[in-house]
C-alpha cells in the first residue's frame, strides 16, 4: 500500500494562535495492539473513538494524529455550523435532498453540542443566526429562490436588507442578505482541542505520529516512525490525506482554502464592525468569501482556493488583504495578523464518502466545507457501523456516494477550467 505524506501548511492556525499554548501529547513509540485504531483526530476520527468507547467501553482504542491537535483543519476552517445544511444554490430541484439529509444533520450538531455543553468546552459555540450576503445580481437571485424554497420546507429565516445589512456588519458591500436563525458560530481550534482533550481517558491519544503504511497481512497493521499498531479494525480519518494510502484517487481531491484575522483593532476601529456581538456572513456562490467577527475588536476573511497544494503566502495575504478592505475600506489600515491556509476533501457532487473500505477498514470524509456537523455526523455513525448499531441505510440514500473524476492530467486542466469559469460567475461575491 501506498505510503503517506501528509502536507505540511504554510502557517499555523490563527485561531489556533489566539488560544493559550497546549501541550501536544506523546508521539507513539513501540509495539502496539488495540482491538480500535482511528486515523486522524479531526472532528471525524475524534466522533468515531467517543463513540467506539461508548458502544464497546472494552474495547481498547488508540487514536493517532500526524499533526497537533488545533493544527490540522478542524482547528483551521470558519467555524460556521448549524443543524441543517444546503446547498449555495438551494432550488426547488435540490430541496427534496436538503429535506432527506436534516434529520442527520440535526443528529450530527445535538451530539456534538451535547457533548460541548457536558464537557464545558469553551469554544464560544453561539446561534449567531448566519447571513447568506449577497453582492451581485446572481447573488441576490439565488437567496430570493432560497428564501422561497426555505418557506416550502419550514426553515426560520428572513431577507435582510442592505440598510439593515450595513447596520449588523459595518459593510455597504452587500445588496442584502438571507439571515438563516438557526447557525452557530465557534472557535474551531477551541473546538477541537476541547472535543480531544475531554475523550475518555481510555482512549490512547498520539500527537506528532504519522501513519506511513498500512498493510493486512492478519489483523491490520499501521507503520509508524518508531512504532507499530496491529488492530482489528481501523478509522481512516484523514479526510483529503484518504488519497495517500490508495483508497478514492478517482473520487476526491484536495482543495486549499484560505483565512485570514486582523489583529486586535483599536477600541475606534472595534466600534465600527457593526451592530451585532456575534455575526457570520457566507457567500452565495461557491468562489465567495465567508468574513465573521472573531470577537469584539478582530475579524475574519475566507476565500481563495487552490488545487492539490497551497498557493504562495505573499499571493493569499494580498488576495485577502483586497478582500477585506473592499468590504471595510473604513478599516483599510487594520493589518492581518493571522493569515493560513487549509485542506477540504472535495468532491465532484459534494456527496461524501462513508463507510467500509475493506474487512476491518472503515473511512469517512469529503464533507467540503461542511465538515463540523458532517464530520461528527460520519464519525459517530462509521462507529455505530463497526460495532453493529443501527440502521445506515438511511444515511446512504440521503448523502448519496461521490461521483467519478476524470484521471490526472485531465482532472488539473478540468479544475482549472471549471474554477476560472465559476470566479468569473462569483464576480464581487469573491
Ligand atoms: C479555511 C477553511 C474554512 C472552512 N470553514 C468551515 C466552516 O465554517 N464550517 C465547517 O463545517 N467546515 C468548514 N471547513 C471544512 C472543515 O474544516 C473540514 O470539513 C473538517 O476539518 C473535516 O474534518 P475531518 O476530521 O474529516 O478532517 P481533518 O480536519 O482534515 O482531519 C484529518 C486529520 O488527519 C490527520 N492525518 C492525515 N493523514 C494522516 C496520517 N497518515 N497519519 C496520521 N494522521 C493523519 C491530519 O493531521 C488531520 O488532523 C473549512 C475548511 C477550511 C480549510
């Protein structure tokens, strides 16, 4: 089996940088045999052990991470989440899907809250009521269809408009605006940091320990650097890293994003970042940009996006350092003192992947940019799948499976022609 290489990122997590430094636990060393090893402690290899724990508390678990835990992209995404999902493009033709999926996201989000709540993780996990901003005609076109379609299925939810807009967020850069009530907003490093570090003491937890190469020749066997764990049953948790060990090259590939947050403003500049303590706004398009108030004197700017590999930091601080003064020109001289990029796992149809590789080798990931909920979601339920609870057919039929990718070198060329076209589509959403 092929052997693995993890990417290294350019710069550490800003909101990883804002959290008081945390003692990274022990990389592994030796001969190890566990009845459950879980791959990777993202939000979903982290699900899958507490709930590998809770279904079978005897069953011994080691939970391994090539990176520190706040480092990888748990601990690097926008930190935007809530118990429904859909589509940026959400129309009558999808709206049946979205209805499908709500019952797992909602499982998803009330455990992972749950689990917040129980534990105290302090991670600022707040219904902010997220904002779907619009800046163009195609912007604005496709919230009304939302807004209209939300109203068929149920969904709380309101046109903002621009004056209101402006009010909320300091920003004249939209038109208007979906305002979604039932979104949080959190502390993604803090998030994660809290959900590994409150795990059951039972469960191994590995930092700075990479699995090279994986191989069956009884029980599995994961190589390590100075180290080895044979195991019954295996996570794959390395959502877009999945590639490096030969499993989905035809289904999933990896796109970087990018964020950035300001440094601390001056109490003046802090007074004119809007009305609202808490506010989030995504985009309405795909090649859009996410920006939220970090806390009362910082806030943050996603966007940008890259194939396979990040794009040079000089190139991603003055493409979000545009953005952020287009929508604050009032604030132009504010700095960015975080700026970072991170992986998602993409697939073509935005379906994920969830379920059994092979005997004993379970795998979910390519939640795109959805994977706080999803992730959890997928986690808990590969889990449930191992240990033999529950019914998945459900879960199957409602995420459905990703769909094919053309081979390289046709696979770059068709990324590059597809995201040219959509930046163009994106126009000043971007
Ligand atoms: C800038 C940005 C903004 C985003 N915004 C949002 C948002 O607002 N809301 C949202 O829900 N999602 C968002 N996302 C997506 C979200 O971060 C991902 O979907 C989520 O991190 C996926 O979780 P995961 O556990 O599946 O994978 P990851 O978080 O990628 O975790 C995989 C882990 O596996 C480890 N690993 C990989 N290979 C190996 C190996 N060989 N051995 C050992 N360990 C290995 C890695 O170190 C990593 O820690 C965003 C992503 C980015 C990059």
């Amino acid at each position: 089996m092929t052997r693995s290489k993890v990417h290294e990122f350019n710069a550490p997590s800003g909101w990883n940088a804002l959290l008081p430094p945390r003692r990274p636990t022990e990389p592994i060393r030796g001969k190890h045999r566990v009845k459950y090893a879980v791959v990777g402690a993202g939000y979903t290899g982290t699900a899958a052990a507490r709930r590998l724990h809770e279904l079978d508390p005897a069953g011994d678990i080691m939970l391994v991470d090539a990176g520190t835990v706040g480092e990888g992209s748990s601990g690097r995404n926008s930190g935007f989440t809530r118990p429904l999902e859909f589509p940026m493009e959400l129309t009558r033709a999808n709206a049946g899907k979205v209805a499908k999926i709500k019952p797992f996201y909602e499982e998803g989000f009330y455990w992972l809250k749950d689990i917040v709540e129980r534990h105290g993780i302090d991670c600022g996990l707040v219904r902010a009521g997220v904002i779907r901003g619009a800046a163009t005609d195609l912007g604005e076109s496709r919230i009304r269809t939302a807004s209209a379609v939300m109203d068929e299925l149920g969904y709380e939810h309101r046109i903002v408009p621009r004056e209101e807009l402006n009010d909320r967020v300091a920003t004249a850069y939209y038109r208007c605006g979906l305002l979604v009530t039932d979104s949080y907003l959190l502390q993604p490093a803090a998030l994660i940091r809290g959900l590994v570090d409150n795990l059951p003491r039972e469960i191994a937890v590995h930092e700075g320990s990479t699995v090279r190469r994986m191989s069956r020749p009884g029980k599995w066997v994961l190589e390590l650097d100075g180290a080895t764990i044979e195991a019954d049953q295996v996570v794959l948790a390395t959502n877009a890293y999945v590639k490096h060990f030969g499993y989905l090259v035809d289904r999933t590939v990896a796109t970087y994003t990018y964020a950035a947050i300001t440094e601390a403003m001056a109490p003046e500049d802090a007074a004119r970042t809007g009305s609202m303590t808490h506010w989030g706004i995504l985009p309405p398009h795909k090649m859009g940009t996410t920006c939220r108030r970090v806390s009362e004197n910082r806030l943050m700017v996603r966007s940008l996006a890259s194939y396979e590999g990040e794009l040079r930091p000089d190139v991603v601080k003055a493409g979000l350092t545009d953005i952020f003064r287009a929508r604050w020109p009032h604030l132009a001289h504010v700095k960015l003192e975080h700026v970072w990029g991170g992986a998602t796992a993409f697939t073509m149809n935005g379906s994920p992947w969830w379920g059994k590789f092979d005997e004993g080798l379970f795998s979910a990931g390519g939640c795109n940019g959805a994977g706080i909920t999803k992730g959890t979601l997928l986690g808990k339920r590969l889990a449930e799948l191992m240990t033999g609870h529950g019914d998945h057919s459900g879960l199957a039929d409602a995420f459905g499976e990703p769909s094919w990718l053309a081979p390289e070198p046709f696979r770059r060329i068709g990324y590059h022609v597809i995201a040219r076209k959509e930046r163009k589509l994106a126009g000043a959403e971007r």
